[in-house]
C-alpha cells in the first residue's frame, strides 16, 4: 500500500513539474510590436480621439538584433477602439509594457484627461511610471515627427530628458502614479510639462519647457520656464542646477551664474487671529559658476552683500510666482493646502471646503537664506585680479 502512495505522490509531483515548467504566458519577442509611447488628440470635426502610437519593430539577426522605430495612427469614438484599431495595421500584436510617455494634446488637457488617465492605469501592461506630457502642438501626434533624435525613438528621448531635469531645472517631472496622487490628495494639483520643439540643423528636435498648471484634471494655465522653476525650488523639487543672478549697481546691470548643490525648504502654515498664513524657508548651498562685469567679492562685506543680493531676488522672484498662480490660475500646485491639512488637522477641517478660494487670497512669504561655496576660492573676477 505504502509502495503505491509512493507512486502516486511521486506520478502528481512529476506532473506538477510539467504542468509549471516555464512561463505560461510566454511570447516570443519578435511577434510582438512594442509600443514606446503614445499621442492623444481630438479631431476637432469629426470629435473621435486620434491615437498614435511609436512603435519598435525587431529584427532578430543572429547575435545582433535590428530595431526600427516606425508610427501607426487611427481615428475612432473611443480611446479603446482606436487601440483595437492600431492592432489590425500590424500582424503582431502591441506590447505596452515598455511604453515610457504618453502625449497629450491640450485641446483634450482643456476638457480633461483623468478619463485618458484612467483607461491607461487599467491596462494590465501599461506602468504608472509612464511620463505624461502636454503638446504645444495643435496636434500631440507631431511630437513624433522630429527627425533629428539622438535615440531615433522620441518617446525614448523624452524619457531619457528627465535624467537631466537636476542639471536644467524648467519642467517638472509627471507620471501617471503622481498625476493620480495629486489630484486626489485634498490640498494639492498637479502640473504636467509640456513638450515643444526646437529647429537644429534645419531639422525639429522634441523639447521639454514650461509646465501646464491644472485644476483637478482640467488645464487652466501655463507657466514658463522662470515661474516652472520658482515653483519647483518652492516644492523642494530641486536640488541641482544652475540659474541666473543680477546685481544692480549706479552704472550697470552685472550678471552672475550661480549652480545649486543642495536645496531644502520648509513650508510652515502659521493659524494667527483666525487667519492662516504660510511661511517658506529657503536653504539653498550653490556656487557661483560665472561672473560677468566687475563683481567684488574679497571682502567679508562684499560677501555678505551677494549672499544678501542672492536671497532677496530668490524670495522676489518666488513670491512674484505665488501671486502670479493666485490671482490668474487659483490653483494649489504649491502645496500649501496639503502643508495644512498635516501639521494642523484641525484647521484644515474648518477651511479644507472653502480651500479653492482661500487659497487666492492667502498671505504667503518667502524667506531664503544660501550658503556661497566658493567664494574663498576665488574672491573676484580674474579680470579684476589682473588689475
């Protein structure tokens, strides 16, 4: 009896071991097409969504494997049947999972994108750390027309930008995790960067500047580059990068390059005679990088003069941005409410539903305070040293 249990037991386990062995859902890659990213737009007279998606073909070729990068486009109702369509225009089938950005033009940001967000996060391939973009274009679907692409694969490209956003701080960075996270959380919206071009050698290049301010899941706003890195430096989302600083004098305008190393900022909500307040603190450690003109920095009271200079245009120039969102854009993307809701729960109870037009006329200062590395290094300009 013993004798047959054995049998039996070790019949299931080879069993088993068949039934397992390898992947079940397996796909062989060269019958896949991968898509690498997507553009969503609307036809404004037909008002069926365009769906574009870059895609890479492989080639199998021995030890080497051969890729194309090549585009498909479709106009259906609904974003679904736009991607069932895209599938019939190739024999293999399309793979989201490596599927870095997604596109979208500002017509739709306009009217709203959390019905986009939210067929893309239901997707069992696509990831929530797919990067979103909005189009300066008319169209998103043109982003893929550049020709001039250093990885030949502009969605690629554009996913490869946000590594350098600490060494050129313009654009902030958004995903479809973080997009969902802020327009939920209470206190706090999102902006998304936008995407343009620029003219090299006669040839367009993809180009990230700027941000998009939203409202829930509706743009209402743009922001340049200046007022996208104000805002960043406010939401502790810097912390590397260079920018630029002036110094006035009676006869002229002089002009410094100063590089950020380390940043860090505190927003601190204050609950004074029934009014709430928020203060920012600013510690900023940079170097200067560049100096033009006749920029004196030997002394300890010239010293003290730049650091003074640099904090008072940092806080001007902070504040001006904080003004600028709140009279024309009313929308948090600082945080502010979030900052509330934390540290004093029982405030934000009082005021959480009537945050949207608190927040318009909130009383907001900046105070910034840097550290000058190198300055002992090198006191003056080599121009003045020559002297």
């Amino acid at each position: 009896m013993r004798f047959i249990r054995g049998i039996s037991f070790l019949l299931i386990v080879f069993v088993l071991m068949v039934m397992n062995a390898g992947c079940w859902n397996y796909r062989e890659i060269d019958k896949l097409t991968l898509v690498t990213g997507a553009a969503i737009d609307k036809d404004d007279g037909t008002g069926k969504y365009v769906v574009t998606v870059e895609v890479l073909d492989i080639q199998p070729g021995g030890q080497d494997v051969e890729t194309t990068t090549r585009i498909l486009s479709t106009e259906a109702d609904t974003i679904f049947d736009a991607i069932r369509d895209l599938a019939k225009q190739t024999s293999e089938r399309l793979y989201w999972s490596h599927a870095k950005t997604v596109i979208i033009s500002r017509s739709i940001a306009d009217e709203g994108i959390l019905p986009i967000i939210d067929f893309i996060s239901r997707d069992q391939e696509t990831r929530f750390s797919m990067f979103i973009y909005i189009s300066d274009k008319k169209m998103a679907k043109e982003v893929f027309q550049a020709k001039d692409v250093p990885s030949e694969n502009v969605s690629y490209f554009l996913a490869e930008l946000k590594t350098i956003k600490n060494t050129i701080p313009e654009f902030p960075t958004a995903t479809i995790k973080s997009f969902i996270v802020d327009i939920y959380e209470e206190g706090m919206e999102p902006i998304i960067p936008v995407v343009s071009s620029i003219e090299n050698n006669g040839e367009h290049i993809p180009n990230i500047k700027g941000s998009v301010v939203f409202k829930d899941d509706k743009a209402i706003g743009y922001l340049n580059e200046e007022d996208t890195k104000n805002t960043l430096l406010i939401k502790d989302e810097i912390n590397g990068g260079v920018f630029a600083q002036t110094i006035q004098s009676e006869k002229e305008t002089k002009k410094l390059t100063l590089e950020i190393f380390k940043n860090n900022v505190k927003i601190i909500p204050r609950y004074v005679n029934g009014e709430v307040m928020i203060e920012v603190k600013i510690d900023t450690n940079l170097s200067i990088g560049e100096m033009m003109g006749d920029i004196k920095v030997s002394t300890e009271k010239e010293h003290l003069a730049l650091k003074e200079s640099i904090e008072k245009q940092i806080e001007s120039r902070c504040e001006k941005t904080i003004k600028k969102v709140q009279k024309e854009y009313g929308s948090d993307i600082f945080g502010f409410g979030r900052a509330i809701k934390a540290k004093m729960p029982k405030v934000w109870k009082q005021i959480g539903s009537e945050w949207d037009e608190r927040f318009k006329d909130l009383k907001v200062s900046v105070k910034s305070n840097v550290q000058i590395r190198n300055t002992a290094l090198m006191r003056e300009p080599i121009e003045n040293i020559k002297r």
